[in-house]
C-alpha cells in the first residue's frame, strides 16, 4: 500500500523543484531566483518608488533576508540604493541599467519556461489550479 503525499509536502516539492530548475538556468547570469524575483518586481513596479518595506510585505519575507538580498544586488550591479529626499528614512530601490539589461535578455526565456512548466495543463485546469492555490494560501493566511 502506497503512502499518500500530503499536499503540503507536494507544494513544497513543487517550490524546491521551481527553485532548482531557475537556480540552475540562473547561475549564467550570477543571479539566483529570489534576486530575480526582486528585479522583476522592481521592473513590473514602474515609476513607483519602492522601498525595503514594501519588498519585505510583498514577498513575505523577513528584513535581514531582504537586506541580504538587496546587498548582493548592488555588489553585483543589478540595483542602487539612494535616499529618499523627501523621507530620509527611506531608501529608494532602482534597477540599474545592467539590471535592465538582464531582464531584457532573460524575458523571452522565462517566458518558454513557464510554457513549458505548464504545457500539460489545459487553460482551464491552469485556471482552476489557481483557485484552488489562492483558496488554500487564503485560509493559511487566516490561521
């Protein structure tokens, strides 16, 4: 008789897998794929002034972490960090021009990639799939 997997462990898995596979492709462009999710996110955020805060909330993740992160962005170029004129508390995250770059060249393939991920789904098991991933992060938030 077989062990059933709890979905936890499943979604775990997933998570680790998604994360190997981006650590893997990433390792070209020294970058991992939590410091692509923060560039993306700066690129998707427009002319939207982010801060530290804001990062930390979105990707719910702890300061020290996003501190880490943040600084191995600038060691390698990817991003600056300048002070807020108007708030001095506040630093202002940007891309730079390297960051855009990257992005740039890494769009068309990240974009083959999540075909790929999910060329065994239908569109509307793709749809339904999501549902049920925000149904079940919905009620962890509510514990």
């Amino acid at each position: 008789m077989q062990t059933p997997r709890p979905i936890s462990k499943q979604l775990r898995m997933i998570s680790n897998k998604f994360r190997e596979v981006a650590d893997r492709n990433l390792q070209k462009y020294n970058l991992t794929a939590a410091q692509l999710e923060i560039l993306v996110y700066l690129k998707c955020s427009g002319e939207e002034e982010i801060h530290q805060r804001q990062i930390e909330h979105w990707f719910q993740l702890k300061n020290p972490t996003v501190t880490g992160l943040l600084n191995r962005l600038e060691e390698k170029g990817f991003i600056v960090r300048r002070t807020n004129p108007a708030d001095k508390r506040y630093r202002v995250i940007e891309l730079t021009e390297k960051g855009e770059q990257i992005l740039g060249e890494m769009w068309e393939k990240a974009r083959n990639m999540e075909d790929r991920i999910y060329s065994g789904l239908s569109e509307e098991e793709l749809r339904m799939l999501t549902e049920l991933l925000d149904r079940i992060l919905n009620s962890l938030s509510e514990v």
